[in-house]
C-alpha cells in the first residue's frame, strides 16, 4: 500500500494523474489503476470523479493527511536513530506575533531534543512566509491561514484562532463597537496582511463607514496609538499583544464576531526535526489551554 500512498502524495501535489505520472514515472492508466486499487483496499471513495477529471473529496483529504503522517515515519526508517548526535538548520518562517508565544515554547522543548541543531527564524508577512515555504526557501511556518485555498504542495495545520477586538482609547464609555467607530477615527490595520483583510471584510459586510487617517502593519503600534488616544481599530486579541491590551478599552464585536487562524505551513513530507518542532508547537498550545 505504501507504493499507492505515494502516489496519492503525488495526485495531491501535482493536480492530475498524468501530471502525478509525469513527475514518479507512471502513465496516466497505471496512476489511475494505483487509485482504484487504493480506494478499494480502504473501503471509501477518495475522488469525485467528472469525466477525465478527478479531485480529491473530503474523505480523500482526510485520507492524504495521515498517509503523508505515514509517508513521512517510513522516510526515517533509514535514518539515525539518535537525532540527539546530528547536527543540521531547521529554517522556521513566523510571523511576528508567534515568535515570543508559540515559537519561544516550542523551542525551548526542542532544544534538548536536537541540541546540534542551528535553528534560523525567518520574519516576514503570512503571504511572504508562504511563497518562501512554497518555494522551498523553508521548512515549517508559522503564519496565519489566508483568505484564499492554499497550493497543493503544502500541508496546513491549525494551532489556535485569535478573536478579533475593537480597541478604543480609556474612558471611553460606548458599549457597541459600531457607536465607537462612528465617534472616533479609525486606525487601519495594514490590508496588505491576512488579518487586515480580514478587518477590511467585516467592515464591509457590516456597512460601516470609518474617518480613516492611517494604515498599518504594527499591531503594537496600533494599540499604543489608541492608549494614546487617536483613534480606535480593530485587532486581533493575540497572546503577544497582552501588556499593550492594558492600556486600552475592549469592546467585543458581538454578532459580527470574527477570527483570525494561526497554524502550521510545511511541505507535504517533514523529516523528524520538522516533525518534532510541530508536535512541539501541538504541546505549547495544549499547554497554554490548561494553564
């Protein structure tokens, strides 16, 4: 089943089954026949299939996930078995707000395990983060999911979602976020970014006009600007940002309720340093929850 499972990887991360078979030296028929035979050894249907086309279904993503899982175990086979004694760069794209929460954690219990590790930090922004990783110039990031599907060459996993707030200057005594943003100027939190698209949708879905009069991509910097008293924004209630919090005024959006997803990027196979760095990543959150 192994052989089957890899080509699945490859139906998943190349499009179709003759692009799978262009790429593992197969033709088209024979990729197809590897399919079948691979739905029919586990019983599920993995692709809808519409003439000469077929995309992965629901059940064929679930199915993908933990294949690449054993995909990736029987890639180690033949490696050393004590990691502890090599030595190697583990390349780690992450957005800024991670780096002193969820990164600081995760490596902090990576460290002992893989000691002869030089571990580089990557900054950038979630959509720089991920043509990197696409690109090959990464191994794991960090980022926030975006609006848009991701490539098939990549594998997503979802650590935490982060609330966004409305901030607003102390004192002030509006209950309704909208009132607040009708009385006050609003501070943009940059569009170029993922999480400020995500701020750009809910204002326009929920029909509220801003005095706007600045953009940008420094939530720290936002919310020192409301603490100081020039304007309210809309900002994500991360882990990171919690001393800044204490200067503001929180106001909760309510119905219009909206998040912002932190998770995992990596390429659809890791090798155990990757691999120990995300389950590292599964335990600072789990530990966080239970703090």
């Amino acid at each position: 089943m192994i052989t089957e499972l890899r080509t699945l990887s490859a139906v998943a991360r190349y499009g179709t089954f003759a692009a799978a078979g262009a790429r593992i030296g197969l033709t088209q028929a024979a990729v197809s026949g590897q399919m079948k035979r691979l739905e029919e050894k586990l019983g599920v249907r993995l692709f809808d299939r519409t003439g000469r086309s077929a995309t992965l279904n629901q059940t064929g993503r679930t199915v993908l996930a933990r294949a690449q899982e054993v995909l990736a175990g029987v890639e180690t086979l033949t490696k050393p078995l004590d990691w502890s004694a090599r030595t190697g760069r583990l390349r780690i794209g992450a957005i800024s707000s991670v780096q002193p929460t969820i990164l600081r954690r995760a490596l902090k219990a990576f460290h002992p395990a893989f000691p002869g590790f030089y571990i580089e930090i990557v900054p950038g922004t979630s959509l720089e983060l991920l043509d990197r990783l696409d690109a090959g110039g990464l191994d794991v990031a960090v980022i926030i999911r975006p609006g848009f599907g991701l490539p098939p060459t990549v594998r997503w996993e979802s650590l935490v979602q982060e609330r966004f707030v409305l901030v607003a200057p102390p004192g002030t005594d509006d209950m309704d976020w909208k009132a607040a943003m009708k009385r006050h100027a609003f501070l943009r939190y940059n569009r170029h970014s993922f999480g400020g698209r995500l701020v750009e949708r809910l204002i326009e879905q929920q029909g509220v006009l801003v005095d706007e009069w600045v953009e940008i991509d420094d939530i720290p910097a936002l919310l020192s600007m409301v603490a100081d008293g020039m304007g309210v924004a809309i900002v994500p209630r991360a882990e990171a940002y919690a001393d800044h919090f204490r200067g503001v005024r929180v106001i909760e959006l309510g119905e219009a309720e909206t998040f912002r997803e932190i998770g995992i990027l990596t390429p659809p196979t890791c090798d155990e340093p990757a691999a120990r760095f995300i389950s590292e990543c599964r335990q600072a959150m789990s530990a966080d929850k239970h703090e």
